[in-house]
C-alpha cells in the first residue's frame, strides 16, 4: 500500500509561522457576501435567480514568496552561485527531476535550540541511522522546532555552511527544515554576533549556496512521523517569474 503523509503547514492568519511584518493575511469573502460579484458577469441577474442565493467562495492573499512551506531558490542567497562562475538561478529555473526524489531524515531535535549543526554531527546521524547518502537524495532536518507553538521562529537547530557544503559536495542538490529557517533562529545568532562580531556566522548555510547551488525547503512538518528514510518526498515549487522562492506542497510517499 502507499501511503501519503502531508510535510506542509497550511497558510493561515491564525497560527504564527513567521514574524509579524512578515505573516501572511487570507481575506475571505463568503457565498452570502458574493453574488454582486457573478452579477458584473450577466447583467440583471438577481440574488434570488442564484440557487439559495449564493455566490461563490473566494479568498484573497497577501504574502510573501517565503510564508508556509516553501523552496528558496539559489537567488535567495546570493546573486551569484559557483563562486561567483554565474548568476544563482531562481525558483522558475529550477530543474524539475530534483523535486521528487528519496528522502533521508536526519534528527537534531534532542539538540539545543540555536545550536548550528556540523559535518561532524550529520556523519555520527548518518551511521547512527545506517545510511548513505546517494546523489540528488534529498535531505530533511528535524530541527526541533514544533509549528504551531508560542516562539516557533526562535526553535530548532541550523546547519551551517561547514554542513551545508558537506551536503552539496557529496551531490545533495535539495535540502529542508521544519524550522523557520535552515540556519539557526536569527535570535540566537545576534547573540552570537554581539559576543564574536564575526561576520561568518551571519546566514552561514544559506550563504553557501554562493559556492554550490542548492534548494532549501522551510516550515516543513511532520517530520517525526518519516521513518529515517524508505520514503520519497515530492516538493515541486510554483514557478514564479525570478523570483527567489516557491510554495509548495511538500508530501511524503511510503510504500509498505
């Protein structure tokens, strides 16, 4: 049997999944408030020639290529990718046989949050699992971080460019989170920064895509429900027109 697990967190105005100048906002207009819309399309229609007197149900949204789950695209990070060879692609260029691929699960959620992840420790995760990594197998992080609840932005650990360019030089093109960010909550980071002043730690694993080119899911769930890996993970972004991210519907395929 197959079985399908959903990965994404809905797009709503009732739970916070980003800062407020970044969240999200649904208007929703209702079958009671709508009929003059259908109207404008066949003049002299009435609200009692509708059955029930009923118009139609639509919403409007305003939000940002990056609110729920979604796929940043190697724009995001950096204007260049390649160490600078040539210009990183965005989320419209991406190439399509990378989005449905075997995924493999690597769980830091017993780490502090905050903390940035090292090669060192997805190497012990691995062999912990008994798995290796094969080219293009796209790679999810259970971080920690519980959507939904009081402070998600500031939960879950954050790879670092030491293990992001792990990733990407053993052919890993696809990564995701079920963080807010696949660095480190920037809360803890500027805590870092007030006491280091090193510029180095600031977006460290987004900025590695500028070395090799990488795409990177955010606000992904239910990822303590995936076994280790087994599984086959479809993230396939909308395509925007140059834009540097993507939402998608991120979906988990077992077969037992």
């Amino acid at each position: 049997m197959t079985r399908f697990v959903d990965l994404s967190i809905p797009i709503t105005n009732d739970v916070i999944s980003d800062p407020d100048v970044m969240r999200p906002r649904v208007t929703y207009m209702t079958h009671e408030n709508t009929w003059e819309q259908i109207a404008m399309f066949f003049p002299g229609l009435t609200r009692e020639d509708l059955p029930d007197g009923e118009g139609w149900a639509v919403e409007f949204v305003e939000l940002s290529t990056h609110n729920g789950t979604h796929m940043d695209a190697p724009w995001h990070y950096h204007s260049t990718t390649d160490s600078g060879a040539r210009p990183a692609p965005s989320i419209d260029e991406a190439p399509l046989d990378r989005f449905f691929r075997p995924g493999v699960k690597l769980d830091f959620s017993h780490l502090p949050h905050g903390h940035v992840v090292s090669t060192a420790e997805v190497e012990a995760e691995l062999a912990r699992i008994g798995y290796a990594l094969e080219p293009l197998d796209i790679v999810l992080v259970q971080s920690g971080a519980v959507y939904g609840t009081e402070g998600f932005t500031d939960q879950g650990v954050g790879l670092g460019a030491e293990a992001t360019l792990w990733l990407t030089e053993r052919g890993v093109e696809v990564v995701g989170t079920d963080a807010w960010s696949w660095d480190a909550p920037f809360s803890h980071t500027a805590k870092r920064w007030a006491e280091q002043r090193d510029p180095a730690i600031i977006w460290e694993g987004h900025k590695a895509g500028r070395i090799r080119p990488y795409y990177q899911i955010e606000k992904l769930c239910n990822l303590d429900s995936l076994p280790p890996y087994g599984f086959m993970v479809s993230c396939f972004p909308v395509k925007i027109e140059r834009a540097s991210a993507g939402w998608i519907r991120a979906v988990a395929v077992l077969e037992s």
